[in-house]
C-alpha cells in the first residue's frame, strides 16, 4: 500500500471543518469522500463556466467511464513514467471453495488477495488518455485538428494523504486539442491565460508557473527536469489551505509523445501532428472558493455567485 | 551506444562532440535510455544534481560528467 502522506495542522483543520459542514462525507479511506449538495453546486457551476470559455474552440464532447482498458496504459508508457501511482483492477477467479476460503478470510479482514487476478482494466489516471486512440481510429486529422471537451471524468491517483485538497479520485476536467504544432501551442497558450482570468474572476489569487509532473525515480528527476526547462507543463496555483499554493489547472504540451504512439498525422503536405491537453481539477477549485469565500456558498459575494450561477 | 539508445536522426559519428543530440531527434526518455545505460556500462550512479538536461545534451557533456564522476569517485 502507499504510503499515508499526513496532512499539515492547517489542512487538517480544514478537512475536520468540511466533513462537520457536510461539504465532504468521510469514507474511512483518506482522500476519498463523497460529496454534500453544496459542494457539487459549486464543483458543476466552475464546470459549467470552464464549458462556456470552452464553447468558442467549438470542441467535439466526448465522455469516457473512469476505466482505461490496461492495454492503453501500456501503450503510452504509463508504468515507466509514473507506476507509483496507478490503480489497476483486479477480481476473483476460482472455484467455490476458493470463494469460500476469500469469503472466510475477508469476513475477518484478513489478507484475501491470492484469489484476485488482474483484469483487463485499470482506473483512468487522465481523463484524456482514451482520446487519443478514439481521434486515431477515424485515420488523419483535417487540417487545423480538432479540439476535443472529455468532460470531467472521474480520475484515480494512488497517494492516501490528509490534506483535502490530494484526493485519490476527483474529477479532471480536461479538454485536448490535436492538430499542427503551431495549432497546438496557440491554443495552450491561449488557455493558460484564460484559466488565471477564470480564477481571479472567482475570486482566487491565481498565478501561473513552470511546472512538471510527478514522474518517478530518479530517471523520473531527469524527466521531470526536462519537461521544466522546455516548459512543457504549465500549473495555475491557488492558495488553499497551508503555505504553499496549491495547483489547480494544467496546461501540457505532450509534443508527438501521443501522435507518436498511436500514428496520428495531419492531412496535406506535412503530417506533423502534435496535442496538448489542460485540466482542472475541479474538487481542488471548489476547496479553494470554499477556503476563500467560506463554507456557504449562499453567504458568498454576488460577483462570484454570479459567476459560477450559483 | 548512444546511438543505440538515443534514438539520434543521424550517427554520432556524424553529429560530433559538441553536436547537440536533442535537436538531432533524441526526446527527454531516450536521454533516460542513455543515461542508464552509461550507468550501466561504466558502473556508476549520476548523482542528483547531474539528473538534468544540459547534462546528456551532447557527446562532450557527457564525457565531461562522466569525468568528474570517475575523478570524485
């Protein structure tokens, strides 16, 4: 199991404050919770917001389940580059008495994992991962690409921790963009910018910087290195709840890294394709309007309830 | 062996010393695909302040890193 990353005083003062608020329901797992209806109302008005800025890239709305069959993770290079942090889904297989045996052994919490097998499927750690292979099955992209909203699927990351704001499943909401490189570079470009505007226009200190992924090892520090200084990762910080600000937009430029793997090329006499994906995690941004504006949404500015339609 | 592992568009031979192998086509993991190997083949760990870019980004970088390694070792 992963090792429990305990939350600072100040982030376990705001859990504690959420779960008595019922924004969020404990479940026994940290960094798991279910949701209060207030604290959906503002996670779908920041949703709704980000589909209104994104409604002029005039995006194709693909929505996938929060399952990637396990031959996509292989393919892109997921367990090189972060294997600390998959999920992958395993069931029983075997007879009745092998059933039995689990039964008895998981009625005393006991350890019942010899019954389990690995199936076909992993949890999605992206939300934009199944695009790419959904874009390539329909052959080359016309010129100037397309830009694809994924909605806001549930991801899993496998880091138990106390602070609210690192949760192992929350809802990413990503929108991709696969076209030229000048195409794709444009567009996140555009988007992280318009992002930080989103985010003062709620309220929040937003700020954007450098960034780089939690790749691991230490082949993972000359990676994470790397996508620094080509600046290929971009993060918008919002301050939550501790010192540091917490990220809460991504802006990735993946180069060929996904065209690459699964041959997507643009029509005509270059058939240079790359993407760039952004995403929001949107339980993050709820956090930080409720850390900023306080626990009920009903009690906040107009301006920002005015934003977010609440 | 780099041309091996860094997935070069033409031959070290060709590039020379100084010739810069990300823009002569590797990508940031076949720099980690050169750096294991060299780890590897010479029996040495780079250290953490070495883990970065400019460090693989040409045959003379790489002799150079590999040297003050060898002469702190």
């Amino acid at each position: 199991m992963a090792e429990f990353r305990a939350g600072t005083p100040e982030q376990d003062e705001f859990l504690a404050q959420l779960l008595d608020a019922g924004l969020l329901i404990a479940s026994g797992v940290p960094g798991v919770f279910g949701r209060g209806e207030d604290f959906e109302r503002v996670r779908r008005g920041f949703d709704a917001r980000i589909s209104a800025e994104a409604a002029a890239d005039g995006p194709e709305h693909l929505v996938f389940p929060p399952l990637l069959p396990k031959r996509q993770l292989e393919e892109i290079g997921y367990l090189k580059n972060f294997p600390h942090l998959a999920g992958t889904i395993f069931a029983f297989d075997g007879d009745e008495a092998a059933a039995a045996e689990q039964e008895e052994r998981a009625s005393r919490h006991e350890d019942w994992s010899e019954f389990q097998d690995p199936t076909d499927l992993v949890l999605t750690p992206a939300a934009c991962y199944p695009v790419y292979p959904a874009v390539a099955a329909r052959g080359k992209l016309a010129p100037g690409g397309v830009t694809v909203d994924a909605g806001g699927s549930y991801v899993f990351r496998n880091e138990p921790s106390g602070d609210p704001a690192r949760l192992q499943m929350f809802h990413q909401r990503e929108i991709v963009r696969l076209g030229e490189p000048e195409t794709v570079i444009a567009w996140r470009e555009k988007w992280r910018n318009l992002a930080v505007e989103l985010l003062r226009g709620a309220g929040l200190e937003a700020e954007l910087d450098v960034a780089s992924d939690p790749f691991f090892g230490r082949s993972g520090r000359l990676l994470a290195r790397s996508q620094k200084a080509q600046e290929l990762k971009f993060e918008v910080l919002v301050p939550i709840a501790g010192e540091e600000p917490t990220a809460v937009a991504s802006f990735n430029y993946h180069q060929d890294h996904f065209t690459g793997v699964y041959g997507i090329e643009v029509e005509g006499d270059d058939p240079t394709a790359h993407t760039a994906c952004l995403g929001f995690g949107l339980e993050r941004i709820a956090l930080a309007l409720l850390r900023k504006h306080g626990l009920d949404p009903d009690a906040w500015p107009g301006a920002v309830k005015g934003e977010l339609g609440l | 062996m780099i041309d091996g592992h860094a997935g070069l568009d033409v031959s070290v031979a060709e590039l020379g010393d100084d010739g810069d192998l990300y823009a002569a086509g590797m990508t940031s993991h076949a720099s980690v695909n050169v750096m294991v190997a060299l780890e590897d083949r010479f029996d040495l760990e780079f250290p953490d302040e070495m883990l970065k870019r400019e460090v693989f980004e040409s045959v003379a970088a790489i002799d150079a890193a590999l040297a003050q390694i060898q002469k702190g070792s």
